[in-house]
C-alpha cells in the first residue's frame, strides 16, 4: 500500500479552494500553507496557455528531507506518507532547505491570531485538537488521520471521503485524484497508466507520490 495522487492541470483552474479546505482541516496557523497555486504560462506565442499548478508535499519515495534530519524527525511511514515527529524535531530548519518543493514550515509562534481581538473560537478549538509546537516544522500529511481512521472504519481511501485528503474532497473541478500506487485497479494507478502523467523537479530522482497530467 502506497498512497499516492494525480492531479489534471485540464480541469484545474486556480479557485484555491483546496488552499482553504487545508486550512480548515489542520487549523492551520496564520501565514502557514500546506498547499500551494502556482500560476505559470506555457508556450510561445501566439500558443500560449495559462497553467494553475497546485503544489503541495510530494511524499517521496526517497525523500531528501528525512536524509537532511539530523534528528530523525523526519519519516517515512510503510505506506510512503512522509510525517514529522514534532517531539523529535530540534528546529534546525536543515529539511525546509533540502525540499526541492519548498513545502515545508516553521513554526515560529503560536502565540498568534487571524483577528485583532484575539483568537476565535475555532483557533482555540485547533489548538485542543491540532496543537501546534513552536520551534518545529509541519508539513501536508496527506491527511494520514483521515486515511488511518478510515481504513479502521472499513473505508476506502480516495474514494469514501472520510478516508479521503480534504483538498480532494474539496475540488469540484475533480482535478485532484488520490489512492493507492500499488494497486494496479485504482483510480490513480490507471490515471498514471493510461495517460502521459510527469512529475515535478524530477532531477531530483526523489520518487515523488504526486503526479501531473495535462
């Protein structure tokens, strides 16, 4: 079992609803993303086209930020998804400058608030269920808690969608696809299969769980 996800630039236009649904799910802190719009162009003219790539942490299969930490912060999980342990993790910010995706954040503070008058009640509901730990680093986790309680629940990551990332379950374009790599009938291995898929900043030879079609 490897989780992985394809993601079809066609149908993807850049509404960045996935952005907030990463937000929401994880309460993340202001100024802290774990996924990204990339707005480019490709062509020449007159044949150019606009591209909206979302970006987000590739979970490699070799990944070069767990051989960056000293600490062994970093991990790789059976199932390929790349985690943090935030009680191992120094601070040394040595992974955010070896990701080639640039993907990864600092936890500087969480003495922090989106409003002036002090943090809402749903910032305090994320620091009970998702706290975060100043001097870390925190990254996309594939939303590993919803895949982990799902497939104790009997679910099907990827396709039921209390098993499934919320930036998936978000995107009404259905641009992004996600399941299992190993699994030659999944929706994501067929995608790779059938179609010409790429992934990014692949000199890298990182073996990255996210792929591209266009």
């Amino acid at each position: 079992m490897r989780w992985g996800m394809v993601i079809d630039l066609k149908k993807c236009y850049g509404c960045n609803a996935c952005v907030l649904a990463c937000k929401q799910e994880h309460f993340l802190l202001p100024g802290m993303f774990f996924n990204h719009v990339i707005i480019t162009e490709k062509g020449k003219y007159p044949n150019v086209k606009k591209l909206m790539i979302p970006t987000l942490c590739n979970h490699c299969g070799d990944p070069v930020c767990a051989q960056a930490c000293p600490a062994g912060a970093t991990y790789q999980r059976e199932d390929g998804i790349v985690a943090v342990d935030a009680d191992k993790c120094t601070g040394c910010q040595y992974c955010i400058m070896a990701c080639p995706y640039h993907q990864r954040n600092y936890v500087k503070t969480t003495n922090t608030s989106y409003y002036e008058q002090g943090k809402s009640e749903r910032e305090q509901l994320g620091e009970q269920l998702n706290p975060y730990k100043e001097g870390t680093v925190v990254k996309c986790t594939f939303c590993m808690e919803r895949i982990d309680g799902g497939l104790k629940a009997g679910l099907i990551p990827g396709r039921d969608r209390e098993a499934t990332p919320a930036c998936v379950n978000t995107c009404y374009t259905k641009a992004r696809v996600f399941g299992d790599l190993d699994d030659p009938d999944s929706e994501v291995s067929k995608l790779i299969r059938e179609n010409e898929v790429y992934t990014l900043c692949p000199e890298t030879q990182a073996k990255p769980s996210v792929y591209y079609m266009e």
